[in-house]
C-alpha cells in the first residue's frame, strides 16, 4: 500500500524502474539459479523462445552428456523414452570436474588417485561445445510449474538444473528447452538440501566440496565411469566419439578425454565390477 500511495508522486520512468529492480529482486531470490547466464533464468522458466506453456508439455526434452550417451543406460532412468538422436550443445564444455556421491557410494571412486569425478556442462561463451544425445520423456510430475520436481532434482541432486538451445543433428535445426545437467554451486547444493545431507552424500568419505575443485587440483575421471561414457560415446558413431573424445575435459579444462587415454590406456581394458557390468557396459 505505501508503494501505492509513494508512485502516484513518481514520475512514470522512475516509476517503471522500481517495478523492474521489484522483479529482479524477487527473482534473485529464486532457487534455482542458471549458472549459463550468472543470473536466475526467469525462476527456471523455459529458455527464450520456448513456448509459454512448456510447464504444461506432455513431453520433456533431455539433453545426455554422459551416462546419457547410452540408450541402455538411459532407458533404465527413463524407461519411456522416445526418438533417441544426437544433437550438440553450442557454448557449453564437458568437464569432469567434481565428485559424484553415487561413485563412493558404489564403490568405484579411488581417492587416493583422485579417479572419482563426474561430467557436467559449464557456460563458455562463444566456446564449440559437444555433441550430445537427445531424446523425449514423458513428463510424469517431472517439471512443476515450469521448474524441476524433487523428484526429479533426487536424480541430479549435485546438478543446476537448466533449460538450454541445441541443435538437432538430424535436421540441422536450432532448438530451445533442452534440459541440461550443469554446473552448480556447493552453496546451490547446500541450500536445496540441507548441510545434513551434504554430510550424508560426501562429508563421510572425507569430501569437503563438490564444485570447488580448482583446475590445478588433480582431480580426474572415475574410471570406471570414464570407460562407460568412452562406450557409450563410441556406440553412437564417430560424430559422438570423437566429440566426446576431443570436447570433454579433464578438470584443468586443457587436456583432453583422447590424451588422458593415451596416458592411461588400462581404463578402457579393465572391466566394472560384475554388479556393475550392465550399469556401467557402455
């Protein structure tokens, strides 16, 4: 009300941006913030140009970067699926570039090497990205009112959850809304679930950060988890493979998937563990 009685005295520029630092207030406050853009897109509303109505779509576009490479692998988080094609995600990088819990978790995570971290997508402007797979699932309470459910944050807990353009391989076309499993903050991570549950996920295996990893830090790939993406890629054809092979990263963002390899040739030689054979076989 005092706002109502101040901007009858406003003149109408000023008044106009006071409502707009308002909105940009309110949405800085959103919780799920866009690492792609350093600001909240829109409290994840879908990218610019996706329809207004994206919330309500039967069907959700997933962009897969790593285990998502695989269509088996896939299938088992999304049995649904449907249309699985190759695509590539302009301005974003492939890194392995922090821990992922589940590794600990399984058993396949080497800390005295530092073999323990996972793949995400980092904004770079103007940088040639990768290729990625594409593919529909039906929404099924996925996405709520144009943001992520906590069912679906409960299979990417670590990751910012964001909405991207892509391009289709198959038609050449630009795309908006591809969902993208990106970059995030330990703070990010910490306010969605608690500190508790940062203690439960990594605190326990002596993990004090998951993004915070410098790129002089050592850190490098699970292993086992490496050899099932390298597969994965390498099903998908040469486009795929040597996408992943030459524009995925080592957390030092210089060295490549392809020259670690050449280094470490036993990966790709040694197998997963026989109850991980099918999880992580490419």
């Amino acid at each position: 009300a005092d706002l109502m009685i101040r901007s009858s005295m406003m003149s109408p520029t000023i008044l106009v941006l006071v409502v707009l630092l308002a909105e940009l207030f309110h949405c800085s406050t959103c919780f799920h913030t866009s690492y792609r853009q350093a600001r909240p897109i829109s409290c994840f509303k879908m990218s610019e140009g996706t329809s207004a109505n994206a919330e309500q779509e039967e069907f959700i576009t997933i962009l897969g970067l790593g285990s998502l490479l695989s269509e088996r692998s896939s299938r088992m988080t999304f049995p649904d699926l449907q249309n699985f094609r190759l695509g590539r995600v302009p301005n974003y990088r492939r890194v392995f570039g922090h821990p992922a819990s589940i590794f600990f978790q399984r058993g396949i995570a080497n800390q005295e090497t530092l073999e323990m971290s996972s793949l995400s997508a980092e904004y770079v402007d103007g940088h040639a990205g990768f290729v990625c797979t594409i593919f529909e699932v039906p929404n099924n309470n996925m996405m709520e009112g144009g943001m992520p459910s906590k069912a679906y944050l409960e299979r990417e807990e670590e990751f910012d959850i964001i909405s991207v353009p892509y391009i289709d391989l198959e038609n050449g076309k630009e795309r908006q809304g591809g969902v993208l499993c990106a970059r995030y903050t330990d703070e990010g991570y910490t306010q969605r679930w608690g500190k508790e549950r940062f203690e439960k996920q990594y605190g326990v295996y002596g993990i004090a950060t998951i993004w915070g990893w410098k790129q002089d830090s050592g850190l490098l790939p699970c292993a086992t988890y490496l050899r099932h993406c390298t597969l994965a890629a390498k099903s998908m054809g040469p486009a795929c493979s040597d996408s992943f092979l030459d524009e995925t990263f080592l957390a030092d963002r210089t060295t490549t998937i392809r020259t670690y390899l050449a280094s470490n040739p036993q990966i790709m030689t040694t197998e997963p563990p026989p109850e991980l054979a099918v999880r992580y076989g490419g």
